[in-house]
C-alpha cells in the first residue's frame, strides 16, 4: 500500500497531537497533585476513589449530626439541672414544713415561695435550644406544656401537648440517639408521667400550706422526691448518651483517617516518577516536533 503525502502528513499532525496531549495531561497531574483527572485514566481505581469519597462525605455528615446532638444534649442537661435544684428546694421546704410549731404566716410565705418554683419549673419545662424546644420531643416547634391558672393568676394546672417520641439522629450507621426529651408521657415523660408529676407535687404543696396545712401529715414530700429522682434519671441518661457521642467520635475519626489514606494512595501522585514521566513525554514530543519538521522539508525538496 503506497502512503500518499497527505496520509504522511496526517500521521504526523496525529503523532504531534497525541504527545502534546500527553505532556498536557502529565502537567496538570503534576499541578494538580492528583494521578487520577478523569476515568479513563484508571476506571478501577477511579471508582474505588469514587466509593471511599462517598463514605468519606457520610462520615463527616455523621460528624456534623453528632457535633448538633452533642450541643443539643448539654443544653438539655444544664436545664435539668436547674429543674433538679428547683425540686430539691422545694424538698427541703417541704421537710421545714413539717415542723408542727410553724404558725400559718410562716406557711403562707414557703406557699409563695413554692409558688414562685413552679413558675420557674414550667419556665424551664418550656425552655428552647436555638428553634427546638427542649421537652416536647418531635412536637418541638412549640411549648410543649400548657398551663391554666386560677382566679390570683396562680398556676392551676400543667398539661403537655408535646409528643411521645423524641427524634432520632443518626451519628453512625445503624446508630441514632434522641434529639429532645419527652417531657411527659405515661412511661417516659421526664417531668410529667403515671409515676410522678412534678408540677402536680408542686401546686398541691402551695395549695397545702396556703391553707397552713402542716406537710408532714400529706404525702406531698414523696411527690416532690419522685419527681426529683425521676429529673437525676433523666440527666443520668443525657450523660450516657454523650458518653456514647464521645466513644464514637473516636472511632469515626479514626475511619476518617484511614479513609482519606485509602483515598490518597489511590489518587495522589508520586511527584518524582510523575516529572521522570513528564520529561519522557516532553521529549517525545520535541522529538515528533522535529521528525514532522525533516519531513516536510524532505517532501519539499523532493517537490521542487
């Protein structure tokens, strides 16, 4: 087969084409950092890359969610801790209260004293985090207790309006945690439940000593002590729950680590070989450069 000038001449514009390519493409590895630019460059290692790149994504979403929880829970805690310390005073003057030598002024005074912790007790009952309120479980856009007061605007009664189930956030595969707090529920209200009633104690034990009853003979201080122990539950599972967050961070930072090796094995270049390589396909290029540059002079003498 005789091979036309033109044919000639296309080979070696094709010769050109694809060693400037070459160089191109070795340059931006070497500026990029990176050995793989595109697909076809290794499809296997390619989408491996793709694969851990996509965990790698999922991890840190799972960083995030715990990051949130983590932030969430602590707010939580630090408001049962308030509502743990209002109880607990109120235990303590439901002890004083007791005392049979008490006159009714002195009563009347720890009823309003009582009257000012429930108003702190719902208050916090009710507290938010950011747009979440605390208690009121995936029914967290509102206060989820309600209240209804009496005649001197005195609380009468609490009722909750939140939800029974608290949201989950996953912070692993296959691992979620609640987001809030039911604050009450027959089983696991934490203020509010079959068990114990925590602003229920409280306005019976203001009413009680408003009418200068003397509390040792009501079972108003057990009330009050339940709903006291059933607040140290709660905060002792908020304290669980980050300790869970904490025992996976760990290991979530480790799979990050390994992860971004996988990736960097698989992507980075080894800088040394990658300018070896450069400087081979540089100069098959110079050299494509010069062999077209001969021939065509050769064709065109042979023309004249």
């Amino acid at each position: 087969m005789r091979i036309s000038n033109q044919m000639q001449n296309q080979m070696l514009s094709d010769n050109i084409s694809r060693s400037q390519s070459a160089v191109y493409e070795q340059t931006e590895r070497i500026s990029s950092g990176k050995r793989l630019q595109r697909a076809s460059d290794d499809a296997t290692g390619w989408a491996r890359a793709a694969e851990l790149t996509s965990l790698q994504e999922r991890l840190e979403q799972f960083e995030r969610n715990s990051d949130y929880l983590q932030s969430q829970l602590e707010s939580v805690d630090q408001t049962l801790s308030t509502i743990s310390d209002i109880l607990q005073n109120a235990s303590e003057i439901a002890v004083t209260a007791s005392d049979a030598t008490l006159n009714e002024s002195d009563r009347v005074a720890m009823a309003n004293e009582v009257d000012q912790f429930l108003e702190a007790l719902v208050l916090n009952a009710n507290n938010s985090y950011g747009s979440q309120y605390q208690f009121g479980g995936v029914a967290n856009t509102a206060p989820p207790f309600e209240v209804t007061r009496n005649a001197n605007g005195q609380i009468d009664s609490v009722t909750y309006v939140g939800a029974a189930i608290s949201a989950q956030i996953n912070i692993a595969d296959g691992d979620a945690l609640p987001g809030q707090m039911v604050g009450g529920d027959a089983d696991n209200g934490v203020l509010l439940s079959d068990s114990s009633d925590a602003f229920a104690a409280l306005i019976e034990m203001r009413d009680r000593l408003a009418n200068g009853e003397n509390l040792a003979e009501t079972n108003v201080q057990n009330q009050v002590d339940n709903a006291f122990e059933r607040v140290i539950v709660g905060r002792a599972s908020i304290g669980a729950y980050l300790e869970h967050i904490s025992f996976v961070d760990e290991v979530r930072t480790s799979q990050v680590e390994q992860v971004m090796t996988d990736i960097a094995t698989i992507e980075d270049i080894d800088l040394a070989q990658a300018a070896t390589e450069l400087s081979e396909k540089q100069s098959a290029y110079e050299a494509a450069l010069a062999m077209t540059s001969k021939t065509l002079r050769t064709s065109l003498l042979d023309y004249l």
